[in-house]
C-alpha cells in the first residue's frame, strides 16, 4: 500500500480559501453569496457556538476541576481557543538572541471565537505613516480606499460605539454603547480631569438585534468563549456558518495545507495540496483562483514552502520580502487598588465581554520622543471568580486599614484574611497599552532550516527585535498608567517597571499581542511588495492574501475590523476582475 | 432571533451535558468510549479523567492541607470553612494538572513537619491546636518573619493563594463574595444609590 498515494478530487473550485478565520471567512461569505462555488479548507475542527457540544459560555468555575486555569487554554479553561502558544507537533523557533510568540487557534473561525471583539477602524494617517513621519511604509491605498468596507462591515457584522468626531479615530455605523461600569466611570473621570479622553468602546457585539438569525447581547460578559447566540462577531458563526447555507461552499475540516500548486509553463496557481491531519492522507484540491487567509505568518509560510524551479524563492515571491517586516502590536500593563470601591454594594455588572470604555491615543508624536501612539485598555469590575481569584493578597493587605481602621500585618490567615477577600472584591483595575510599532525589514520569518512539523511541513522561525521607538512608547505608557492610577487616588500594584526589566518598561514580548501583521505585504512597486493594492500577487495574478500578512503597517487599532474590510475589498476585486474576463 | 427566545434558548442549552465525542484520535476500543463533557476538547477530557484517577497527595499530606486551608479560610457567620467548600480536592488536583506545584506543595509539607518536630515533637497534623497556631504566626506574615522562617513563609503564602482560588471559585465561596452575575439579564448601568454614593452620574 502506498500511504503517498496523493487523492486528488475530481472538481475545480472557483475559489480555494485557506483559513477560515476574519479574512477566510469574510472572502468565503461574500464570494459564496456572489453565487462562486468554494472550497474552504481548514487545518482546525469544526465549531459553533451554539452547539452544546462547544459551548463553555455561563458554566460556573467550579464545573472544571481547574477552576478555569489556563493549563490546556492559555486563556483559561472557558476560553473558546482550540490551541495556543505552543501546539503539539506544531513547533516553531526563534533566532538567538531574538522572540517571538505565536498564539494559533486550529477550529473553524480561527482566532475569531475568542478574540476580545475590539472593532477600531484605521484612521486617515495611519495609512500614510512614511509620509507623515518619514518612518515605516505607507499603505498603497488611503482610507477613502476601505471607508466603504468598514462601513459595510459594521452595517453586517454589527458593533457598538459612539460617535465622536475624532480625526485619525472614524466613527462607524454604531449600535448604542453599554454604559459604563462603576470603575468605568471613574476613570472616565479620573483620566479626563488629567486630559486624556476616554470614550466608550468599540466592540462587534450586539446591543440590538440586527437580523433574524443572530441574538441579542445578554450581558454575561464572556465573548471570549464564544456566543451561543451569535450576539458577537466570531467568523464561525457570522460568516463561515451562514456561507454553507448558501449550499456554495466546500468545507473540508482537518485540512492542514501544505503549499499552493502552480503549473509550470503558466506560473498560475492551480489548488493547494493538504495532509488530512485525521487519516494523515494527503491530499489536493483544484482552484481557478487561490486565497490565503492562514493568519499572518502562517500564510507566510505557506508561500514560502511553495518552492518550484519557476519560484525558487518560494511563490509569489521574486522581491524576496515575503516573511520581511513582520509586526505586532507594543503592549504594557500596570493595575492598581481602588480603596474607594472597597466595601461594594453588590449587584450584576459583568456587561459585554470586555471593557465599556477606552482611551483612544490622544497626542502628537510630533511632540514625543517615539514616532507612534498607544490606545489603553481597561479591565476591573466585579467579575466572575475565577482561578488565581486573591493571588498575591499578602502584598496588599498590610497597606490597607482594616474596618476598624487600623493596618495590620500583611499576609495572615483566619476570619480577617478572609473579610478582607470580601472587602477587596471588585476594587482593582488594570490598564493596557496597546501600541503601533515601527515596521522593519530585520524582524522577519523565514523558513527554519532544521525542522518540520508532524506532517514533514518545513516550520517558521522568527527573528523579531524590538527598536527603541517601541521602548520609549512603552515608558510613556508607564508614565501615563501612574498618572491615571494617581488621579483616581489608586495604589499601583508591583513595582513601576523601568528600563532594566524585560524588553524594558514592561513591554511584552513580540507577538504576545497577537495582531502580527506585514510578512507578504501590499505596494505599487513589485520590488519590494509582494502583492498589488487588491492583495493580488504582483507575480501570480489568480492569487491573493486577504488576512493581515498583506498589511505594510497596523496603526495602534487592533487589525481584524480592517482584515474583514479588507478581504471583502478583495472578493469583490476578484469577482469583478473575473467579470471582466481578467481572471 | 428575538431577545425572550434567546433567553429561553439560553437557559435550555446544555451545561456539562455528556455527548458522543466528535472525533477521537486514536479510535477508542469499542467497550468503553470516552465521554467528552460539552466545551471539552477529546484529549483534554481523557487528560481530566486520567488526572482524576491518579492520586498526589498521601492520606498525612492531605489532611496536612485540609487543616491548614481552613486555618486560611475558617467558617465564619457568612460561610462555610474551605474544606467544607472542597478545597483540598481542588489542591490535590492542581498538583496533577501542574505539575510545578508538586515539589514546593510536597517539601513545604516536609518543611512545616520538620519545624514542627522540632519545636513540639510532633508532625503538624498532631501537634494541639494552640502549637498549629503557633508555627502558623510564624510562617503567615511575610513582612514579620524570621530569617529562618521565608522558605514557611514562601509555603504559607502558595496554600493561601491556593485556599482562596479555590474557596472563592467554589459555589460556597460564590455566594460568600456576593456575586449575583454569570446569569442572562439586561446590563442598564451602575444601579442608581451606588452612583449617588459615589457622586457620579451618566
Ligand atoms: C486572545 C486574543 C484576543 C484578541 N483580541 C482582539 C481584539 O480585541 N481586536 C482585534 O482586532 N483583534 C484581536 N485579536 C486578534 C484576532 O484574533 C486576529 O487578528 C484575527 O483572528 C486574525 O484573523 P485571520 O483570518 O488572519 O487568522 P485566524 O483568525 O488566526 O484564522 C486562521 C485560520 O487558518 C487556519 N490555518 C492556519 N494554517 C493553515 C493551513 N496551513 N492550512 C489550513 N488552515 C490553516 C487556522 O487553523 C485558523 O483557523 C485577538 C487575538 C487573541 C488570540
């Protein structure tokens, strides 16, 4: 028996997709609903939020034996994230000297089950970064390029926000906010008194109904284990779920691609190859046209494993920046005690999943040692126990006077540690920064020499450091949380993290913000761009990138509403391109 | 669909419901499948319930653990003690499901035992309540402690971060702490008395 014998099915798709993700599965939504027949392959199981199987929303703590402990979920027991930081079989490296982290989630949706919601638009500027600022890359497209995507996507996808009328921060098609939580309000105040503006969030979960098939919101507070009532934005149930019901599309699960097929005397792509990770048989599907939507690195490296005497390079690749100029967001943290909000009336606040208010960047970099900003990122509330619930009250409880009055010694045990469990509920916050970093041509991806992952697929390795524009954003984040902490009448938790801690001011590590974006980046000039405006490949006109590989840069606006407009930009490119017989 | 249905909807959907898995890995023989809870993944449910059939801690270290837990967390007017809550199960498992914990929770066990014996001839579990106090005091105040004591200190604080993670995640500790979410409702901002008491407004 010869397990190598390749099947190869006997239909060519329109469109092959891979990656049912944000831009997967919003180019599958829209290219099914356009009447394409297409094959969606995903290396991950299947999942819906509906479905009792999957769903882990409103279980209790103590329903896992963990009590929600990140041990096999990074995020934690609850967490709708089929995979994580580290994937069994699935390896990949880092250069000496240089990290990065590389959170994946294999199931239908990809990252999108879970992920925090945060909806921001690019502004105007940060498409034009270069030009502003003489640093980093423009985009070859402007904001009035994608404006009527983003429009478009709020209008489907639904969000929630407030108009505002702030520059390089566009409003949408807004469903009305939440309002804001106790310690919401209080920041709100805090940090306005100190002028730095904090604004309601915007989220894709719905407030209001929008159409027949998804709920409403229910204010449980766990987006991040996906919603069984499709009250939020996962692709799974948004846009994968509603395209099979078009009867369009193919989808085949436990699809781990390997590369794309090109034919030798055109150069165009013909299909991608797969393992099924299931019966471990590989396998190929035929395409007229070929779409990766595997994440940013991981598409990456798919081009880069599609090596053939004509692309030697690997696909798609003659300027030889694919894997170049990788970027994630810059992130830093602080949180703090609020002895006001000790002793709280109790009553259900948990809300949406995630913040209600935020802080968008408010100042000129001009002004700044650091060419990029930040937006900050508030958490606190009386939310649900869960796991680490009290860790570490030994460093707090000696600062602060008991009911009578009186300090006492930290630490401690018996009937006052545990009132003071009770009496500290729901008086903490946390601020996050969340930043635009530098893109350069020395952080980068590249095929690792040395190792393969269980299928015998060549893994990435990374080379990302950061610059020290990174870490001077990340001290003015610092100074920043302590002068918002101060103004609250806050006590700053931990000591302030200065130049000497890791990556220096508590900036986290590379790719630990999960919005990498930039390693087969968009241009006019095919030197040094892998793909034109449409995210169509300069070398291989019946392939495209819609997920944020394609992106020269990512502002300080979390990626994913621009994944979404961006790849229903590009669908309907295709669909007009194949109109025009171009394709 | 409409906001009561999706209520209705919500309230009806399985939790902890036990079906067929998805898929296995590796086919399982036929006699006895696996059963998935809903919201586990095949092979974290097969890594639970082998957890749960192995056992950490000896009959002396659990009950070591059970009476320093409720010497963190008593019962008191309000609630119940932690082992009533179950939190020495909650440890024993986490010593399983991460494995780190095993030797500062085992040697810490050793390290209090040793002390003990020292000071009062006898392992901690038998020494009088007074004389479990009395090395407590030593080893439960991080700031106050004696040179010779940090490695109890390190021990005491790791058993009540552990004692109030699971106290607190458990239904008797849920109800202690008040919260009243976790439950469909309708999100109409900070209840109005709360915003006068904290002279705020919308
Ligand atoms: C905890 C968390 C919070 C986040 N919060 C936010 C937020 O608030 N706002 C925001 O904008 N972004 C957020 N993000 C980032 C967001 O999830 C990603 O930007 C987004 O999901 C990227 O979409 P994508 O389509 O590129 O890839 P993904 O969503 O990662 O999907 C890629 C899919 O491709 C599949 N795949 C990969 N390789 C192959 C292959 N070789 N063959 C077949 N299939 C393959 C994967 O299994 C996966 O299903 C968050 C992420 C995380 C993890």
């Amino acid at each position: 028996m010869n397990t190598f014998q390749i099947k190869e099915a006997p239909t060519v798709y329109d469109v092959a997709i891979v990656g049912s993700g944000a831009g997967g599965g919003m180019a599958a939504y829209q290219l099914t609903k356009a009447g394409a027949k297409v094959v969606l392959l995903e290396a991950g199981g299947y999942f819906d939020p509906a479905d009792p199987k999957y769903i882990t929303q409103l279980k209790w703590p103590y329903e896992s034996p963990r009590r929600g402990a990140g041990t096999t979920r990074p995020f934690g027991d609850f967490d709708a994230a089929w995979g994580g930081w580290d994937i069994e079989g699935e390896p990949y490296t880092a250069a000496k000297g240089t990290e990065f982290f590389w959170f994946r989630s294999r199931m239908l949706g990809g990252r999108t089950n879970h992920w925090g919601r945060i909806s921001l638009r690019f502004g105007p500027d940060d498409f034009k970064r270069r030009s502003l600022t003489g640093v980093g890359e423009d985009w070859p497209i402007s904001y009035e390029d994608i404006s009527p995507y983003y429009d478009a996507v709020d209008k489907l996808v639904g969000i929630f926000g407030s108009k505002e009328g702030i520059r390089n921060e566009p409003d949408g098609f807004f469903l009305p906010p939440p309002k804001p939580r106790l310690h919401e309000l209080m920041l709100k105040k805090a940090a306005t008194s100190i002028g730095i503006p904090v604004i309601p969030s915007r989220l894709s979960i719905l407030t209001k109904p929008i159409n027949k098939d998804r709920g409403q919101c229910f204010y449980c507070a766990q987006c991040g284990r996906a919603c069984q009532a499709y009250a939020d934005f996962s692709s799974s149930s948004v846009l994968c779920i509603p395209a099979m019901k078009t009867g369009n599309l193919s989808l085949i699960n436990h699809a781990m691609v390997r590369e794309v097929l090109t034919d030798p005397n055109t150069g165009l792509a013909t299909g991608v190859s797969y393992v099924d990770t299931i019966s471990m048989q590989e396998k190929t599907v035929r395409a007229k046209t070929v779409m990766l939507a595997a994440s940013t690195c991981e598409t990456a490296r798919l081009l880069l494993n599609s090596k053939s005497s004509r692309f030697p390079n690997g696909l798609a690749n003659s300027s030889g920046v694919i894997g170049k100029y990788l970027n994630d967001s810059t992130g830093a943290s602080r949180s703090a005690f609020i002895p006001a909000l000790m002793d709280r009336k109790r009553y259900n606040e948990d809300g949406v999943g995630g913040m209600h208010v935020f802080t968008p960047w408010w100042l000129d970099n001009k002004k700044l040692d650091f060419p990029r900003g930040y937006h900050i990122e508030y958490g606190g509330g009386m939310g649900m126990p869960g796991y680490g619930f009290g860790g570490g009250i030994e460093n707090l409880n000696g600062r602060i006077p008991g009911r009578n009055g009186q300090k006492k010694a930290a630490g401690g045990y018996g009937a006052g540690l545990k009132d003071d469990y009770r009496r500290f509920y729901g008086a903490y916050i946390g601020m996050a920064g969340r930043g635009e970093p530098v893109p350069l041509e020395s952080n980068y991806c590249e095929i690792d020499p040395n190792n393969v992952d269980k299928y015998g697929i060549p893994t990435l390795r990374f080379n990302y450091k950061w610059s020290d524009y990174e870490v001077k954003q990340a001290k003015h984040m610092q100074d920043t949380f302590e002068e918002i902490i101060h103004a609250l009448g806050g006590i700053a938790l931990g000591s302030k993290p200065g130049p000497e801690s890791n990556h220096g001011y508590g900036l986290e590590a590379p790719g630990k913000i999960i919005h990498e974006v930039g390693t087969v980046r968009m241009g006019n000039d095919p030197k040094t761009s892998a793909l034109n405006k449409y995210q169509q490949a300069h070398d291989v006109k019946n392939l495209f990138v819609v997920d944020a590989a394609a992106f020269p840069s990512q502002g300080d606006k979390n990626v994913t509403w621009t994944i979404l407009a961006s790849s229903w930009r590009t669908s309907e490119y295709l669909f007009d391109q194949v109109k025009k017989k171009n394709l | 669909m409409k906001r009561r249905d999706t209520l209705k909807a919500i309230s009806l959907a399985g939790f902890g419901l036990a079906v067929e898995p998805v898929e296995a890995a590796v086919p399982a023989p036929p006699e006895k499948k696996p059963v998935i809870p809903g919201g586990r993944q095949p092979f974290e449910a097969e890594r639970d319930a082998k957890l749960k059939a192995e056992k950490f801690f000896t009959p002396h270290e659990l009950q070591t653990v059970t009476v320093l837990c409720d010497i963190i967390i008593p019962a008191d007017e309000r609630s119940g003690s932690a082992s009533q809550a179950g939190v020495p199960a909650f440890i024993e498992f986490m010593m399983k499901d991460q494995p780190r914990n095993q030797t500062p929770m085992r040697g810490g066990i050793r390290w209090l035992d040793n002390k003990c014996v020292a000071m009062f001839g006898k392992p901690f579990v038998q020494c009088t309540k007074a004389q479990q106090i009395q090395i407590v005091d030593k080893i439960a105040y991080p700031e106050q402690a004696s040179k010779d004591m940090t490695q109890g200190v390190s021990f005491f604080s790791m058993m009540r971060n552990f004692t109030a993670a699971g106290f607190f995640t458990s239904q008797i500790g849920i109800k202690d702490l008040g919260y009243v979410g976790n439950t469909p409702n309708d999100w109409q901002g900070v209840p109005d008395d709360v915003l006068k008491q904290y002279g705020l407004s919308y």
